[in-house]
C-alpha cells in the first residue's frame, strides 16, 4: 500500500514515479492475461483427458466382464473390438489428414494395400438331417389314378422326397398302476394281489422319468426350479418348487452310490486333471449368497489315443480351506518330471507365500506308494 508521505513533493518527480507505476501495472496485466490463458487451456487438456479416461476405463471394464464375467454375460470378440475401434475413430481422421500426400500422389496406395481375406462361407444345413432321427412318412397322392388323356391306369415311376426337422412336444401323462386283486369263490378266503413295485420315492407321485427329466433341465441346460414350476403351470400341473427340490435332494441319494464309484474310479487313473472353481450358492436368512467352491478331477485320453474313456467328477466344498484337497487327493500318487511326487498341505499358513488364505503345495520325492 502506498502511503501519501511516501509520494515526492517534486511534481515531475510525482509524474516519473506514476509512469513507473503504469508501466508495472500494465505487464502485471498482460502476465495476468498470459495466465488465464494458459489456465484455460490446462483446463481443457484436463477435459479432455478426464473424457478419454472415462472411455478407457469404459473398455477396461467391458475387457474384464468378457474375460471374467458370468458366461451369460460376456461380450462377443467382434463387439469388443468394435468398442475399440469406435474409441480410435477421433485420433484416426486427424492422423489421416497429417500424413495426407498431395493431390494425385495417394492413388495407388489402394493397390498396394493388401488384399482382405476371403470372408468365409457360412455353415448352413443343405437339408442333410441326422439319419439317426426317425423318419415318419406323409404320403401326398394325387386325387386320380386314371389318365387324363386316354383315361388309362397310372403307375408309380418315381417320388419326389423332402425331410423337414419336426418336433413331438413334451407330453406330461398321468402313469396308472393298476394291480388286481383275485379271490377264491370257494373258499372266500385267499385274496391275491400282485406286489407294488419300489418307488423312487416313497409315497411320492413322481416316476424316474419325471425325476430324470427335471434334474435334466436343471443341471444339464440351466433351468431353474422355478422356471421349470412355470412351464408345469402353463401345462395345468400344479407343483411347488419346494417339492421339485425335495425331488432333486431324494435323485442326490440314488446317485451318490454311482457319484462314489465314478470318484474312486476318476482319482485312481495315473493321469488326473484337477481345478476348482467358485460356485455362488444360497445362504438363507441373511438374504444374499455365499461363495462356496467346486473341485473338479477329470481324465481324458482322446489327446493321445489311451484306452480310457473321458471322464469327469465334482465334490463339493464349504470353503476354500486347503483340508478340502487334502482329503479329496488323500490317497493319489502322481509322476512328476521323471520322480514320484505327493501333494503335502503348506505347514504353516503365516509362513506361505501370496496373500492370506491361499493355500499352497508342496511336491516332495517319495517312494512310489500309496498314501
């Protein structure tokens, strides 16, 4: 702040000391507007930065649910590359028109381009149907068999043949077992009856089929009970999805049987593959799910033409603790870069390496024996 008593009292002195002050006042003026400027232009640069980082983190997040993403979720290869593409399309002009040649020089850089790959045909059906597929015949006659022009008798020469793909739509029925009682009209005493057969369950209305049939639609093409409780409704069966999970529950104790020998025969073949992967499951009363895991073991010898046949096998796990793999490989012996080798739990769990929880193995040399 100036003060009045610093002013000089000399009036050309006064006037020397008011353009000084000008002087400085207009450079502060024109650094103040240099500033602006510059501000504003940082401004913008951070606009558009921010724009590009949403449109990134947009592919980022699209990349990820395609890669890891529930399957019903994922996104097409082609869709993905689409995004990608449509991102670049801003930057793509604006290099085009800088390294743009002249007039005339560009026109033979379409014939030096390369030429597109051929796209490939599509796979269509000529009309070739499974010859495993029943055939049922619908004969198309004609009306007359007597000649139009000298009304002489027709034969057959030839026929013209079309298979078209039909289906017969599930058909519930209602399956009667009848057993007829017989007595004696001598004695009056003797009353014979076939016995009734084993049910799968016991007092229950469902037949194997039926019980086949929903554990089909539910575990092998991802129909759930509810969905399948809808279907049955719209055929005028009413049935609560509560009873169709007690069905599932019961057909869960008729095939633990064949669950256990296909499990004891999977693990005992000398090449095992083996993975597990996590597997959302309903938790009641607290309203969400909770993550349980699914191990999985499967043998395969197609690659390399082995006697064995494909198969496959899942347990089921609580968690995702190590005990779980102990007891399911407990007694498995693998053959591991020239050396028999066993699965050994890590000792300590603070000491393993990688984040908490992972549980990790060891491979140790041992004779070969059976664990």
């Amino acid at each position: 702040m100036i003060r009045l008593d610093d002013l000089p009292s000399d009036p050309v002195l006064l006037k020397h000391k008011l353009i000084a002050m000008a002087s400085v006042i207009e450079n502060v003026s024109a650094e103040k507007i240099v500033l602006a400027d510059e501000r504003n232009v940082a401004v913008a640069q951070r606009d558009a930065a921010l724009q590009e980082n949403e449109k990134l983190l947009l592919i980022l997040s699209q990349y990820k649910r395609a890669l890891f993403g529930r399957r019903s979720e994922k996104m097409d290869s082609a869709q993905l590359q689409l995004l990608l593409s449509a991102n670049e399309q801003p930057i793509a002009p604006s290099a085009a028109n800088e390294n743009a040649p002249a007039d005339g020089a560009g026109k033979g850089t379409q014939a030096d381009a390369p030429e597109k790959p051929p796209r490939p045909r599509p796979n269509r059906n000529r009309g070739m149907l499974p010859v495993h597929l029943p055939r049922v015949d619908v004969v198309i006659d004609v009306g007359s068999k007597s000649c139009s022009c000298c009304g002489g008798p027709l034969h057959k020469i030839g026929e013209t043949v079309k298979e078209m793909l039909d289906v017969v739509p599930v058909q519930y029925r209602v399956k009667r077992l009848v057993r007829p009682r017989y007595g004696c009209r001598g004695c009056e005493s003797a009353v014979v009856q076939a016995p009734a057969p084993a049910q799968p369950i016991d007092g229950g209305m469902a037949t194997e089929t039926v019980l086949a049939h929903v554990a089909t639609m539910k575990y092998g093409y991802q129909v759930p009970l509810y969905r399948q409780e809808q279907m049955l409704a719209s055929q005028g069966i009413d049935l609560d999805r509560a009873t169709l999970a007690l069905w599932m529950g019961r057909l869960a104790w008729w095939l633990k049987p064949l669950h256990e020998v296909l499990l004891d025969t999977v693990l005992s073949y000398p090449k095992l593959f083996a993975d597990e992967t996590p597997l959302p499951v309903l938790d009641p009363g607290r309203g969400k799910t909770k993550t349980c895991r699914l191990w999985v073991a499967a043998m395969d010898d197609r690659p390399w033409d082995g006697p064995a046949p494909p198969a496959v096998v899942y347990v089921f796990a609580e968690d995702r603790r190590g005990e779980h793999a102990t007891n399911l490989f407990a007694g498995v012996q693998r053959h591991f870069a020239g050396r028999w080798v066993r699965w050994l739990q890590w000792p300590a769990r603070s000491a393993a390496p990688g984040r908490p929880g992972d549980v990790c193995f060891l491979l140790r040399p041992c004779t070969p024996q059976v664990l």
